[in-house]
C-alpha cells in the first residue's frame, strides 16, 4: 500500500497558525485536495477531523489520536501510526493518504512514498510546520504546475508532485500516539 502525503505549504513551511484553521483561501488548491482525495483513505489526526467536519463525504478518515475512547460517526479510529496503516491495508486501500496536521506529518514522513504539495508564494506567520522533507530523503519530480495568483486565489502557488527515490530503514519502530497538535 502507497502511503502518501498532501498539504499546502507557505514560505518557512508554514501550514497553519498553531491555533486551528488554514490562513489563506485558496479554491485552487481546495479543488485539488478534492480531486485527489476523492474516495481515498485519509488518515487525520482528531483535532484536523474536528476542524474539517463535513468534508469526508466521499472519503474514508482513519482518525489517529491517543485517546484510546475517542470514536467518529464516520470512518475509524487508530491509536498509533502503524495501526493506521493496517486498517487501511486490511480495508483493501491502495493508497492512504496522509491530511496533517503538523504532527501526524512528522511521524509520517518516513513511512511516505509521495508527496503532494502545494508551495504557495506567501510569508505567512504561523507556529504549525510541515517537516523538512527535502533533508528527510532523496525525491523525484513527477509534476510541476505553476499558477498565478488571480481574482480567486491571492497567492501564487505550484503544486507539486514528488516520489521517495530511495526508501529510507524506518530502524526503530516509530510510532505516533499523540495529537497533531
């Protein structure tokens, strides 16, 4: 199973405040997530869940937190990061695609295989990080469109697509048991 990440990312990596919410308004780029996603696995950490009610209508989440009661109307509920990607697998995903936030993104990472991003050219002040991916591991470029900023969308952005070269030896067993934030 392709295990695979998707976000937007402002200059500094930046991909939220570090107080809930994504600070800018970009259809663009929500249309892409969209288009992506669609009928894929999503593994989420809760409070990005919480913050995206009603977005997974036809999506299947896997909610990763450590609360060991914690349960959702829709989709499933991992305590670690492994467990995760086994009720993915054993659900017959082909692909789970990795939604943030911040913490989730840095366990992740080492089990990903691609990464979709969107770089939007913006400074935008914000404590919630993607994880310095580019020194994580050797990537190839599969695409890369540029687009303006217009009437819809305030800042101009790529959205990229990336492949792990080499896979990396996860070594030690990582495992996330906390929150995205």
């Amino acid at each position: 199973m392709k295990v695979s990440m998707i976000s937007a990312i402002a200059h500094g990596r930046v991909i939220g405040t570090g107080h809930g919410g994504i600070p800018w308004h970009l259809p663009r780029d929500v249309k892409h997530f969209r288009n992506y996603t669609r009928g894929k696995f999503l593994l989420i950490g809760r409070h990005t869940f919480e913050e995206m009610q009603g977005w997974f209508s036809d999506h299947y989440p896997i909610i990763l937190t450590r609360q060991t009661d914690y349960t959702a109307e829709l989709g499933s509920v991992a305590n670690t990061m492994e467990g995760a990607m086994d009720l993915a697998k054993a659900s017959g995903a082909g692909e789970l695609v990795v939604c943030g936030g911040a913490g989730l993104y840095h366990s992740a990472l080492p089990y990903a295989d691609e990464l979709i991003l969107t770089l939007i050219d913006a400074g935008i002040e914000g404590t919630a990080l993607f994880p310095d991916y580019e020194n994580a591991a050797k990537w190839e470029t599969l695409s890369d469109e540029a687009f303006s900023a217009d009437k819809d969308n305030n800042h101009a952005m790529r959205i990229v697509h990336l492949r792990r070269l080499h896979p990396t030896a996860l070594g030690a067993k990582e495992v996330l048991d906390g929150e995205t934030r």
